[in-house]
C-alpha cells in the first residue's frame, strides 16, 4: 500500500513535470476543436482560431487567395458590421491580428479578462456570417498589392527568397508565395473569396485556443454557447491531393543583384524532412544544426566568423513545423573579395569533420540545456504557448505529443543527431541563392 | 450568494493589486524598482545607461553601439568563447542595444542560477575584455549592418529623415556611425565610453521575477556595486530647439516610395502629453482604428501600412510617422494625410473618439504586465520619464480627468502641419 502510494506520487510528480504547457481539450459536437492554457497571473486572456487552410490549398492561378480572405475576414457581418468587432477590442484596450502561412491562417485577440464572452461571440459570428461587398473585396486587394510591393517587390532580399522557394518547390503548391503573385491576385474575384470561405472556414477545420486568465470551465461554456451552434456548413471532408516534388538534380543558382544592393548575401534552403514525419528525427536534426550553426557560439560560427574570418556572420535553422516537407535555411555574409565557391566548399568541410568530432558529449548536453531553458522562458508569455500549439496542431500533431516534447528530447542520443547530420550533409536538394 | 459576493471582491482587488511595484536601494546606494513574481522560475532585468550614441564622440559616431556588442564578447578571466558558453549553461539571456538617448541591456536568467548569472552580469559591466579579435569582429559585423540597412528602403528613408530633421543636433547621428566612423573606433575609445557612461548616476534598473526583495537588494550590488558614482550632470542631453520643415526628396529605384514625416512633440512628462497621446491614437495610432488608417487604408487602398506615434526622447518628444505606397500614389496619400493632420487640428476629436482612447489606454496597461520581462520594461520606463511610482496608481486617474475641451486645446497647438517635414524616397523622378 505504501508503495503504490509513493508510486503514484512519483508518477503525477514526473507527468506534471513533463508536460509543456499543461493544457486541456475538448471537442464540440460540431467538430471544434478547443484547447485551454490557463495562466492567470495578469487579468488578460487571449483567443487564437487557427483554421486548418494556408496558400498550399489554392488552386493554380489563384494564388494569394488564403491571405486575401485573412484580410476580409475583418469586413463586418451582417450583425455586426464592417470595424465593429475591431473598435471592441480596440476601445476595451486589446489587440488583435491575423497571419496566414502556407499550412494554416489565424486569428487572435488578446483582451482584459471582462471581455472574452464577447469576443468569443465576434469571433464565432465570423466563422460563418461574413457578409462581403464588390467594393469591400476591390478596395482591399489595393490594400494587399500593397502591402505585397512592401513586403517583397522593394526588398532586394525577399525578391531573391521568394524565387529560392519556387526553386525548391517546383511542382509543390509551397513554391508559391503566400501572398500571391502579382498578376494572380488582381484578378481574384469575391466568388474565388467566398467559394474558398465556404469551403474551408468550418468548425471542423479549426482549432480555437484560449490562453492566460480563463478558466476551463468559462472556456467551455462560451465555446459551446456561440461556436457550438454553428454547423458544418456543407458536410465536405476536404481532400488534399498530394503533391510532392521531383528530386533535384540539377545544381540550382539563384542571383538578384540590383542597384540598392549595398551587401553580399550568400543563402542555401534545403528540402528535408517535417516533425510531422518523424519528432524524434526533427528534434535530433534541429539539436545537430544548433551546435553546427545556431548562433555566435556555434561550430561554423566559430570556425567561419572567427578563426577564418570568411564571413562577418553566419546562421542557419530547421523549419520543421509544416504539413509537408520541411525547410533547412542558412545564410551567410561574406567579407569582402571572398570567393563564394570556396566558403561553399568550407561549409561543406566543416559540417563533414563536425559529424565526425564536432557534435561532442559536452555540446550535445549543453543543447539539451538549453532546450530546458527555453522551455521555461516559455512559460513566461501567454501568447507563445498558443502560438506553438495551434502551429503544431494544424499541421497535424497532436496535443500529446507536443505536451511530451521533453520525453522525446530525453530520448535522442548522441548518436541520433549524428545519424540526422549525416543525412542532412547529403541532402541533394537544395536551391543556392546570392544576393548582390 | 456569499461566496459569489467574495469571490467577485477577491477577484477585483487582485486586479487593483495586479503590479506591486517597490523601489529598493541597495547598501552601495544601487536604486531599482521591483515586482515579485513566483509564477515562473525565472528573473527579468532591464537596465539603461542615459546617454547612448548622444554621447558618441563627434567622428566616432557607432561607439555606444559598438560597446554594447561587445558587451557578451568576454569579461574578466572569460574569453568571448567561455563567456557565451557560460551563458548558455546558465539559461542567461543578454540582449543590447544602444539608441539616440540610452544603452539597454535586457538581462534574463533561470532563478535556481541567479547567482553565478548575476556575478557574470558584473563582470560584463564592470571589466568587459575588449579583446583585439573581437573588436575586429564586431566592427565587422556593424559595417554589414550599416551596408544592409542602406540597401533597405525603410531603414535608408528613416536615416535620411533623421539626418536631416535633427538640423545639427547629436540626434541627426546615424545610432550605428557610418562605414567611416566605424573603421576610426579604437579600443581606447571604447574604453573611455565605458568609464565615462557606465556609473551609477545615469543607470536605471528594473527588475522583475522569481527573486525576493532583500535578495535582490544584495545582489544590487554584487552587480552594480563596483561602477564608479558618477555625476548626473554630466549626463545632461541638450533639448532639440529647432527641427526642418518641408519635403526632402531623394530618387532610388523602387516599386514604392517610402515616406518618413513627423514634426516637434512634448516632453514625456509635459502635463499635455496624455492629451497629445489621445488624440495621437485617433489619428494615427490605434491599430486599426485610427482615421489614417481607416481613410487612406481601409477607404482608399493606398497603403498597406501607415501610423504615426509620438517619440518621447530625452531631448524632447517629436511625432513621427511612416508609410509606403506605390509610386504614383504618393502625392494623393500625402495630401490625404496633410488633410487629416489639418482636420484635427482644427476640429480636434469627437467625444466618442475621447472614450473610445481612454477606455483603450486604461485597458491595454495590464498587457504589460503579462511577462517578467515585459514588467521590467515597464518599470525602466516609468523611471526613465521619471513619472513617479505611484504613478501605477495614478495613470488611470490621469486619464480619465482628460476632458475633451482640454484635448482639443492640445489638438490646436500640437498638430501643426505646416511644420511636418517629409523625407521621400523612391521612384520619384
């Protein structure tokens, strides 16, 4: 009896403590999903709804349409018109925006506890009331043309990207940008709009999330009070066709220089693997290209930066949160009169030796230090957490799985990130890129 | 019903209490404000030196950003390397950055290893290395910097109005120097900016997190203790008298043209700041309800983005504002915004416009307080303005005696739109 008592101490003791956020969920009968991070330590709360839709679902020649919708989703319904549901949140002190990426859109406000009920209200209104005009649709593809001329077309840097992901993607919808190309989104009707509303903006397409002060209960009860009578408009399972890419074979290089261009700036993005294939592999892959290239105390940092001085700076990062494949981008500045094929080829080098006698016990151990830490500072927001579930659910992780992110970090070996690393050096498919 | 009325007395008193805010001094005369904060192991320390590039020697412009770069690049018996390693063992953050009036430095550790992180904290204030390799590398890494920016539309339009709508104040200084001033910098000049800019006179610290008073009171000086005292009047930053009027246009190739405006403001704690504020946000600073965004945005299509906000700087507050457009549509933007600048001078704001910005300013303080970090920040900036720390307690008074008489008094003499000068970059020819 003792015993079982003290087991069962330990066992809460440890799942509590492995747990990331501690959060709960639930699902309304109409399909919606609900998750609850409680943190009341400031009267605020935040409300997220992540739909499971992005750019990687528009249709050839309709690109641009999923961030256009994110835009109109603020342009009123019927009951509450056009900068109602803004000047709310607005005059009782909140904030709120929206983003849309390839694999998902999302919504968030962050208010004082008072007014969540009814900003869950506007946010379920809108699920499946927006009213939309001609002038309305018109008036705001102005808007994004705009803000796709801000965003990319006066950036020498985001020109040069943009055409790396087409490179990389070539028959893969995520070779498009998101916010579309230029010519596609002027001629995007209100009919692509709503056809593309009605589709996808479904209760059970989305995940809604609630952070910081509200307790599961009141989430539950405003959740099924304004969200739970909302139907699934027409009863469509939405069927994804799976692209995939050829293999590249071809050695692909990508050069932008313009007259503003006033510094050189080397880039390579890799095709690789998702955590939705494998967490243990993405965990194993992200802690390898950490000690080899993330930030001023890594490998290459050290040998490029500042042993032989070929660059003033150097990075890279896995971008493993997608629905399909993954992303490894790395970026260097060179020093003047350096030769690029020759920082190529030391790149190249010094991954191949680390493999070998790089990835040591001591920095292996420290990179799982430092995934602790940050999983503390974590706790230290109410907007992160939301944001990393609802990424991670919409691709299609589940919440177990990323509430056990520790267990599986406590199972890599150093082995495993070598095995990852020496994958990824002989990854193939991969788009270069120079600015200047 | 009782435990009803209880809990709703319970729950409001908490949110009256929500920042219990205390200044503490420390033996060697180190002062900070705090928050206690168990909810999170850890501990958020936000810390200014007054002064930044504004103290930068004249042709060694850069130097205060320089010397904060360095700052995790090796102290005392620690190399650059074993430094950062030691950070990283530790779960320490330190983030920098220097601007036209202050050096900030954004410190952050794990509770359980708040000791050794804040003995390294010191060592990086007190006996920053400087060693030769590492100069050379970060003068590298700022001339990048500087070349980047330039190649950016935005950045390259905001220096260009900063160079010239300063006249010949310190302020009109590129915050990183130029590729020039940057190559002149040596070690003894950074040095010298250290010794003179790091002391206690012009240091201001807030901290926040999972520490208790009195030990942090200790740890003031384990941190603090060692910088000299200094002398606060030698950190005097002369106010901006006279700023440039007008448009100044500068032709790059471009899809866009980046506009950068804004004219003479108040001080942080002019008693007409609030008002300026208010009325601040119903022009051109409330998300997505400010009437340039509404007018030339939302009715228009001609920006994807446009705001104005005032800069409470140390030398005095200005009013700044951007937006980006496409060529061709820049002169009816600007005459949009001109209108609406106009508009409010003379008209000043509605009675729901004052509600609806009061209401805004009242609610959105308690999302500073939603992170250590964020609450640091906050407690810096208090000091900074020096609005006092009952000034917690008092915002929301200060806000709501705003009258909309007294507002649009403000109004007449703060928008001032023949005064606006406008830096214009683009496809302009």
């Amino acid at each position: 009896m003792k015993l079982i008592f003290f087991f069962l101490i330990f066992f809460s003791f440890t799942s509590l403590k492995s747990k990331l956020f501690d959060a709960k969920q639930f699902k309304l009968k109409n399909g919606l999903q609900v998750i609850v991070i409680e943190n009341s330590r400031a009267p605020v709360v935040s409300q997220m709804i992540w739909y499971n839709v992005g750019s990687i679902d528009e249709k050839f020649g309709k690109s641009g349409l999923a961030h256009f919708l994110e835009h109109l989703m603020f342009k009123g319904t019927k009951k509450y018109p056009s900068g109602y549901y803004s000047k709310y949140i607005s005059k009782n002190g909140g904030t709120e925006n929206a983003f849309t990426s390839f694999d998902y859109t999302a919504y968030y406000q962050i208010v004082p506890t008072e007014h969540l009920e009814k900003i869950v209200e506007l946010e379920a209104d809108r699920m499946t009331n927006l009213t939309l005009t001609d002038e309305q649709v018109e008036t705001e593809k102005k808007v994004i043309l705009e803000e796709r001329y801000q965003r990319i077309d006066s950036k020498p840097s985001a020109i040069l990207d943009e055409s790396i992901r087409k490179s990389l993607f070539p028959n893969h919808t995520y070779g498009t940008p998101i916010i579309g190309w230029e010519h596609e989104i002027k001629a995007l009707t209100i009919d692509d709009v709503r056809k593309f509303y009605n589709d996808y903006y479904n209760p059970k397409n989305a995940i809604l999330i609630f952070s910081g002060d509200v307790s599961l209960k009141k989430a539950k009860e405003y959740s099924e009070k304004y969200f739970g009578k909302i139907k699934v408009k027409n009863q469509i399972n939405i069927n994804r066709i799976k692209l995939n890419d050829p293999i590249l074979r071809t050695n692909i290089r990508i050069n932008y220089d313009d007259e503003n261009v006033k510094q050189k700036i080397w880039k390579r993005s890799f095709k690789t693997s998702s955590y939705k294939e494998s967490i243990k592999n993405g965990i194993a892959l992200d802690l390898g290209l950490k000690i080899l290239t993330g930030g001023s105390t890594s490998i290459l940092y050290r040998e490029l930066v500042e042993k032989k001085k070929l660059v003033s700076s150097i990075g890279g990062y896995y971008q493993g949160m997608s629905r399909d494949k993954a992303t490894v981008n790395f970026y260097a500045i060179p020093n003047e009169n350096v030769e690029i094929s020759n920082l190529e080829k030391q790149i190249y080098e010094i991954m191949k030796k680390s493999v070998v006698n790089g990835i040591t016990e001591d920095r292996f151990i420290l990179q799982k230090k430092k995934y602790e830490h940050e999983s503390i500072y974590l706790r230290d927001s109410i907007f992160q957490p939301a944001q990393i579930i609802g990424e991670a659910l919409s691709i299609g992780i589940a919440l177990e799985e990323i509430e056990s992110w520790d267990e599986f970090l406590n199972e890599i070996t150093i082995e495993d990130v070598k095995n990852e690393l020496k994958k990824f050096i002989k990854n193939n498919n991969y788009v270069t890129g120079l600015l200047g | 019903m009782i435990i009803y009325v209880f809990l709703f007395f319970f729950l409001n008193s908490i949110n009256l209490l929500a920042l219990d805010v205390e200044e503490i001094v420390s033996e060697r005369n180190v002062k900070a404000w705090i928050v206690e904060d168990n909810s999170v192991p850890i501990i958020s320390m936000n810390l200014t030196f007054k002064g930044g590039a504004y103290f930068d020697a004249f042709g060694k412009e850069g130097t205060s950003t320089f010397v904060a770069a360095l700052l995790d690049e090796g102290a005392g018996s620690l190399t650059s390397k074993e430094f950062k390693d030691e950070m990283s063992k530790l779960g320490m953050k330190l983030d920098f950055r220097s601007s036209k009036d202050e050096l900030s430095v954004s410190f952050q550790t794990i509770s359980k290893n708040k000791k050794k992180s804040f003995k390294l904290m010191r060592s990086a204030l007190i006996e920053p290395r400087f060693d030769f390799e590492e100069i050379e590398k970060i003068r590298n890494q700022i001339i990048s910097s500087i070349k980047i920016n330039e190649s950016n539309l935005r950045s390259f339009s905001s220096q260009q109005f900063e160079k010239n709508f300063y006249l010949d104040h310190k302020f009109s200084r590129n915050v990183e120097g130029s590729l020039k001033s940057i190559k002149d910098i040596k070690k003894t000049d950074l040095e010298e900016y250290k010794r003179k800019n790091f002391t206690k006179s012009n240091l201001i610290v807030g901290v926040s997190g999972d520490i208790s008073k009195s030990e942090m009171k200790e740890q003031l000086d384990v941190i603090f203790g060692d910088l000299p005292k200094g002398d606060e009047k030698n950190f005097f930053i002369n106010g901006i008298k006279d700023v440039r009027a007008g448009e100044l246009k500068i032709q790059k190739k471009s899809p866009q043209t980046s506009v950068i405006f804004g004219h003479n403001g108040f001080h942080r704690n002019d008693e007409k700041y609030f008002a300026a504020r208010i009325a601040n946000y119903v022009l051109g600073g409330g998300g997505f309800q400010s009437k340039l965004y509404k007018k030339i945005r939302e009715e228009n299509g001609l920006v994807y983005s446009i705001y104005s906000y005032l800069l409470p700087n140390a030398a005095g507050g200005i009013i700044l504002g951007g937006f980006q457009t496409k060529n061709e549509n820049v002169h009816t933007t600007l005459d949009l915004l001109k209108k609406e600048w106009l508009h409010i001078k003379e008209k000043g704001i509605t009675q729901e416009e004052l509600n609806n910005a009061k209401s805004y300013f009242i609610g959105s303080f308690s999302r500073s307080f939603s992170s250590t970090k964020s609450i640091a920040a906050l407690l810096n900036t208090v000091q900074t303005y020096k609005l006092g720390i009952d000034y917690f307690d008092r915002r929301s008074k200060i806000i709501e005696d705003l009258t909309l008489s007294f507002v649009n008094k403000v109004c007449k003499d703060f928008f001032r739109p023949n005064e606006l000068f406008f830096t214009i970059v683009g496809d302009i020819s």
